[in-house]
C-alpha cells in the first residue's frame, strides 16, 4: 500500500524524462509507481527516492502481459491516481530498413494503446484520475530519415484526444494530459546534430508534473516550444520540404 499518498505510476521510467519524472513526483509527495523493462535501472531509481516506490518489470510490445502487470502493480501500490506513459522510441531509417520502422510502431502505438487503455479504464471505473502521454513537438510534421517517429507521436496525441472527448462525453474528471516536449537531453537525443533550446531532463520533468497538476489538455515542454510549434503548423510545404 502507499499510504494515503496519492500515487503515479510513470511507464517508461527506467532513464531520461521517465527517470526524472520519478525523482520528481516522487519529492512532491506522490507514492511512485516505476514501470520498464529494466529491471536494474528501476531497482536502482528506486534505492535513490524518498518516497514509497514500487517497481514492475514490463516490456510494452508484449501487449498483453504489459497490461497485466500494469494492472497488477495498480493493486499493489493500492490503487492510481496519476498516469504517464512516456515509453517510447525513434529511430532514424531514412532507406525505410522494416525492422526499425516495426520497433517504433509496435512500441509507440501498438504498446502506448494498450497501456493508455488500462489507465484509461481504471480511471473510469474510480470516477477520476489524470492520464498522460508523451507526444512531441515532431508530431506536427513528417520527417524524411525518420517517418515512423513523428507519424507515431501524431498517433498518441489524436489517441489522447479521442480518450479526453470519451471522458467529458461521460462527464467525469478524467484529465487527459497530451505533453509535446521539444529537444530534451537524453539517452535518445544523444549525439544528434542540430538541436537548439536543449532542455535539461529535471527541468523537463518539471514541467510535465506542473502540466499535469493542472489538468492541462495540451502542453509543450518547455512552454517556449509552442511558438515553435505555431510556426510548424502554418510552414507552407513549399518551404518546410526545403528545410
């Protein structure tokens, strides 16, 4: 049990924004719920907080095993207040190679919908709760060298959009939380060229938390990113494919 605290289960947390996100639910106050396929990096995440943490090992792609572990660590940290989904991945296959394409979509939509699922139900059948994901700020626009990314990430914000109607056509005070981070430092921005206005993952992190203490329904992290992203969104094709 996790002790009246109120409790967030963050999948994805073995490393980066998921690690820091944490480290930071965790100092607010919140009874963590660490979820990856690390089962050492989770130990270790777990040894560093001050809070009650909880582990569960899952591999998301195993749909539904993931699901049944979600929903098994939901009872032993007695029940969910806060969900983030944040586990996911991108990587760059401009020849269109099959493997790394599959990897990404088996991950970030295959495995985000049945994990937002779970979440999804459990917060209905409390009566409340707060969902996120993490999307990004790539979900506006293609990329050439690495298509399935950013078509991915366009499927997770239009699939939290669908769950946040479902939760206000059934009036309930679900808060559906779509997080669209810019360039954060971490293991999957590592070593990439031209990156500007590099976030700091604790930094990050705070913002998401701040995001989802509010119940915001779209937040860019950092929030400067949404100027970036208005102009994304009226680029002209003519001149975004040139860039």
């Amino acid at each position: 049990m996790s002790e009246n605290k109120p409790q967030a289960i963050i999948i994805g947390a073995s490393q980066g924004i998921g690690a820091e996100l944490a480290r930071e639910f965790s100092a607010r106050g919140y009874a963590v719920g660490l979820a990856a396929r690390s089962g050492d990096r989770l130990e270790a995440l777990r040894a560093e907080l001050p809070g009650p943490a909880f582990v569960k090992v899952m591999d998301i792609t195993r749909t539904d095993e993931a699901m049944a572990a979600f929903e098994s660590l939901i009872e032993d940290m007695g029940g969910m207040h806060t969900a983030v989904i944040n586990a996911g991945t991108g990587l760059p296959n401009r020849d269109l190679a099959w493997a790394p394409e599959k990897a990404t979509i088996d991950l970030n939509v295959t495995g985000f919908a049945a994990m937002a699922g779970v979440a999804f139900r459990h917060f209905v059948g409390q009566g409340r709760g707060r969902l996120a994901g993490l999307s990004s700020v790539a979900a506006l626009r293609g990329i050439p060298g690495n298509p399935a990314y950013p078509a991915t990430k366009a499927f997770v914000s239009n699939y939290l959009e669908c769950l946040r109607l479902n939760a206000r056509q059934r009036k309930l005070p679900i808060s559906v939380t779509d997080l669209r981070p810019g360039f954060v430092d971490t293991p999957l921005t590592k070593g990439q060229k031209g990156m500007f206005w590099l976030t700091p993952a604790p930094v990050a992190a705070r913002h998401i938390a701040d995001a989802i203490e509010r119940g915001k329904s779209i937040a860019y992290i950092p929030p400067k990113w949404r100027l970036v992203a208005t102009v994304l969104r009226h680029l002209p094709d003519s001149i975004y494919s040139k860039m």
